[in-house]
C-alpha cells in the first residue's frame, strides 16, 4: 500500500466550487479554492463554498493550495478558506492579482501575504513530490494545467480547458509541453468535464469576435448594455475592441468589473487600442453621451452579471434605465441554475422596450472542453486512471462515454463523489474511504451559519407565509389576560378573513387555557409548541397551505415590588405631600407604588 491519494472537495456532481485534494505522504496539495453560486431554492444565498472541516484539522500537513486561472469557480473560496485555514497560494500573475482581489474584501486579511507567482516554466520541488505546470486555453490569459510529480508517478488536473487552435497569444495551449507529460507514466487525470454534454465543438474565439461586431454595427442608434462575467478577460477585450471599431465609448458598470478591468490593462492583459482617456466614461457621467455612442459593461456581486441585469430590468439601478432605445446584449452562457433567471430577465426586459440578444442562443460559446477536446487531452496525457470534475452527474456521465471511446477501460474511470479518498495501491486506484463533505453557505458576512433548517424556513416563508399569534397569560392565575393578536404575512389578507381570524384567535386562547389548567409542570416551550400545532392543523384544514406559526407568548405580573422604597411607603401621606421635593425625587415618585410588568416569554 502507498501513500497517494485523490479526494474531491466540490467541482464533482455540480457545477463549479472547484477544490481536491492529493495526499502524499504527510503533505496535502490543494488544486483551487472555487465557489458556485447558489441553485434557486437557496433563498437569499450569495455564494456557496466547500466545507473546510478536513483541512482545518489537517491545516499542518498542507503544502499549499495551486490555483489554475482566475475566475471565482477556481480562487472564489479563498476569501473564506484562509480565514481558516492559512496556506501558501500559489498561481500566475493575473491569477494572483485576482484572488488579492477577492481576499482584500475581508478584514481579517488585509495583512495575508503568503502569495507566490508562478508560470509554465516553474517547478517547485517539495522533497518527495514536485509541482510543475502547463498552459491551457480558457476565456481568461495565464490558465494553468497542474503537474503533480510523485514517486508512483504524476497526477494531473487540467483545471478549465478547450483547445483552440485560433487563441490569442496569452491564451494558447502547449501542446508540445503535454507530449512531455504524457510520455512520463500519468496515474490520474482530473480534467475538465464541464463541455462535454454538448457533441458539437464550441466555435473558436475569432468567430465570436467577428458576432461581436457585427451585433455592434447592426445596432448603430441604440445603446449597447452588455451583460459579461467580470472575470471573463477575453470577453472583456472583444468588447472593448468592438466598441472602438464603431467608434462609441466605453462604460463600467459595477466595482468588481472595475476592479478586473484596471487590474489587467495594469498587467498588459488587455489591449486598448485608444488611449484610457478617450475610451472610459464615468457611470455617472454616462447620462451625457449620445446613446448611439454608448456602451455600458455591465456585471454583479462576485462578478455574476445576471442578477444585476435582473435589477436592472426592474428599474432598481439608479444610473441606468432600460428602455426602446436599449439593446441588452447577454455574452454569458448561464448555468443550469440561472437558466430560469435569465429567462424571466429577459422577459421583464422585453416588457421594457429593448431588444435583447444572447450569444448563447446563436452560437456555441465555451470555454471548456468539447467531447473531442476531452478525448484530445487524454490522447495527449495517455492517463491509467481518469476523473472527470467540473461538472454535474450528467456532465460526468458523459465525459465518462467520451473516455470509454478512446479506450480507458470503465473500471479506470473514478466517477467520484465529494469525500470519496481514491488510494493508489501499488498498481491501482480503489475506493477505500467516503466521508461526508457538506457545503458552507455564504450570506453577508455570515460564513456558515446558514443551514437547512434555515433554508427550510426561508422556503415556507417564500411559499405559505408567516402567521404569528401574541399572547399575553397571568400564570400565577392561569389565564389569559387578553386576546390574542395576530398578523399575517404572505399568508392571507387579514380584512378578507376576519372568521378565520376570530376562529384562530379562539383555538389560541382554548389551548393556552386548557395546558394552564391541566399541567402540573409549567413548560414554556411545551406551551408553545402545543399552540403550533392546533394552529398549524386549523390554518391547514381552512386554506390547505402551511404556513410558518409563530407563537409568543408574553407572561404578566401584577405584584408591586417586595419592598420597594419601604420608608416612604410607611410615612404618613400628609407629610410625604408638604415635603418640598427636589425635581429628582418628584420624578421618582411617580415611579413608586404599584406597576404591571410584563416580560416576554419568546
């Protein structure tokens, strides 16, 4: 038995959240730290991570986290990881620059500086194991491939990919350089699967330029909104030059495009063929260009551009405001997650007036790898195993076919779940240990503390509503001292159901009274629960939905304070009334003598 093994942490059975793990000896290498965004029944979720229980526990065996390119399904989850985790970071220079990006937001990290730059050319010898890299086609310069060198032999992780044989200089595939590793012995490769459901090839980026444009000149009177993901620098760039070809300027909409823009013209990773001055508007000085001339780049939080154009469609942006003269041009391929929310987007935009186009909707547009460029990357490498990641289960399914047709025997295949440990025993690879990996919720500033029972309750809240039922109880005399109030939101409308609210006031105080009278030990949780219940049943059998029932019950004391100020309580009222007082003591002693306190219980 050896010492090597494979564990995905995300990126397998989803879409995004990239991050595995191979284990050598006592040294734990981690390929990227990605995000995805939430699927549409995790209500008022920003972002989701992977769970970093099993690297917080083992955070001294760790060599460093490798990270591939610099879109947030590969450096997204760092922000949130070094929090917990501290770990050299290594990756290209644009890569890099992105993740400070993304680090600097939090606080607690301003001061992390464990960065290091590297590029095809380096190799890092960490004793038993050797990290060295390859370049790789993806909609951002500087991607990397990981090569992981290992006594058993190498473990390679393609991380995003396509080939392309028309790329941009910055952009281009070494092909010579994975010959070079195919011909050493390649245990394992963990490649990118998220293209391969599709049969037909994306069409190469010179091609997309050329629709870019042309979208441009077809459009010559309208404002141009373009929706793009903030990280997707070669998108960014056939924008940009679009926009100078037709001689209109350019507008940044959102600080995180802002942020990506500066960054890579800092780097030389965008080329602006006019100088800055002439190119960019102010957001808010955009009102003053003619709208023939305009062009706005549009994206989000954590540079999702669709739920910002959502915003967008609603009138909810203060500086721009869709209408007839407006084309909203989408350039993203929306995941399934989003499908819906695109589709309703577009929708209200319509109803808005403007034309919409999605270059989706016309064009195969990718950024990762097509059956045949998967089947191309396993010719090249010539792996024993294979480990399709990067994608849902259909996705992998399907990556698994194109494998099986290039003769990677299905027994050679890891159709991999996270927490699945793939061991290297010596000849092979076997399943010998699962645990489980859940996933961390990001909401605000809270990292974690959103969990099922609080989606459970965002999601009843979302279909059937709130019902809340306040009451007031005297347990000393085991009644109810007043009538229940209540209040519905997004349940029913209360002036529309008065029976049902009378009926539901009644059942309220009959439960209350009927525990206060028959129980012998008082449990206010026991109280609570018993008027859910009736209530929740009522509401059901009255309007067939389930409402979230809250009770609250408040408890009422009568008795004036035991002791309270004694010695004026005893003095004669005559002389309490002919002492002169001081405006203190006035003020006092309109507190004295009896008073109700009423203290909640909820």
């Amino acid at each position: 038995m050896t010492d090597l093994s494979i564990i995905p942490f995300g990126g397998v059975r989803e879409n995004g959240k990239n991050m595995y793990a191979v284990t050598v000896a006592d040294e734990i290498f981690i390929f990227d730290a990605g995000l995805k965004y939430p699927e549409t029944d995790q209500l008022g979720i920003d972002v989701v991570v992977p769970d970093f229980e099993y690297f917080i526990k083992n955070s001294d065996k760790i060599a460093g986290v490798f990270l591939t390119h610099g879109h947030a399904d590969a450096i997204g989850a760092l922000p949130y990881f070094l929090q917990q985790v501290q770990a050299p970071i290594f990756g290209s220079e644009l890569t890099i620059e992105l993740a400070k990006l993304a680090i600097k937001e939090q606080e607690a990290l301003k001061d992390y500086k464990d960065y290091h730059i590297i590029n095809e050319k380096t190799e890092i010898d960490f004793g038993k194991v050797t990290v060295s890299f390859f370049n790789t086609t993806h909609s951002i310069p500087d991607s990397l491939g990981i090569v992981l060198g290992t006594p058993y032999g190498q473990v390679v992780y393609t991380g995003d990919f396509k080939f392309d044989q028309t790329s941009d200089a910055g952009y281009e595939t070494d092909i010579s350089r994975l010959v070079e590793v195919g011909q050493g012995k390649v245990l394992a490769l963990l490649a990118d699967a998220a293209g391969t459901g599709n049969d037909l090839d994306s069409v190469n980026e010179s091609k997309i330029s050329e629709y870019i444009l042309e979208t441009f000149r077809e459009n010559k009177q309208k404002r141009i909104i373009v929706a793009a993901v903030a990280s997707n620098i070669q998108r960014i760039q056939q924008v940009i030059d679009a926009t100078v070809a037709t001689k209109r300027q350019l507008v940044l909409s959102g600080n995180d495009i802002e942020n990506v823009v500066r960054t890579a013209i800092r780097l030389r990773k965008l080329n602006l063929p006019i100088p800055e001055s002439k190119l960019f508007v102010n957001l808010k000085n955009a009102k003053n260009l003619p709208i023939s001339e305009t062009v706005i780049l549009e994206t989000g939080r954590m540079g999702e551009p669709i739920k910002h154009l959502n915003r967008m469609a609603n009138g909810e942006d203060p500086y721009i405001h869709i209408g007839v003269d407006d084309l909203v041009f989408i350039t993203t391929t929306p995941s399934t997650a989003m499908e819906s929310v695109v589709a309703k987007t577009r929708d209200m935009l319509f109803k808005r007036g403007a034309d919409v186009k999605q270059i989706s909707s016309d064009l195969r547009s990718s950024g990762h790898a097509s059956r045949n460029d998967l089947q191309m990357m396993i010719n090249l490498l010539k792996p024993q195993y294979f480990m399709p990641v990067q994608g849902e289960y259909r996705v992998m399914t399907s990556a698994k076919a194109a494998a099986e047709e290039v003769h990677i025997s299905e027994d050679h295949i890891m159709m991999a779940m996270k927490g699945d440990q793939f061991k290297w025993l010596s000849d092979h690879f076997e399943l010998q240990d699962s645990f489980t990996v859940g996933e961390t919720l990001i909401d605000g500033a809270g990292i974690g503390d959103i969990g099922n029972v609080v989606l459970r309750d965002r999601r009843i809240l979302s279909e059937d509503g709130i019902f809340v039922s306040v009451v007031t109880i005297d347990r000393k005399k085991r009644q109810v001292v007043s009538k229940p109030k209540l209040t519905s939101r997004g349940f029913v409308y209360v002036k529309a159901n008065r029976d049902l609210m009378k009926e539901a006031s009644e059942i309220t105080v009959k439960q209350i009274e009927t525990y206060l009278t028959t129980t012998k030990s008082f449990d206010w949780n026991e109280l609570k629960n018993g008027v859910r219940e009736v209530l929740s049943r009522f509401l059901f059998e009255q309007t067939r939905r389930r409402p979230m029932v809250m009770p609250v019950v408040m408890e009422v004391n009568q008795n004036r304070r035991p002791m309270a100020h004694k010695s004026l309580q005893t003095r004669p009222r005559q002389e309490v009334k002919n002492e002169k007082s001081t405006p203190n003591t006035a003020k006092s002693s309109k507190k004295r003598g009896k008073k109700t306190i009423i203290k909640a219980a909820d």
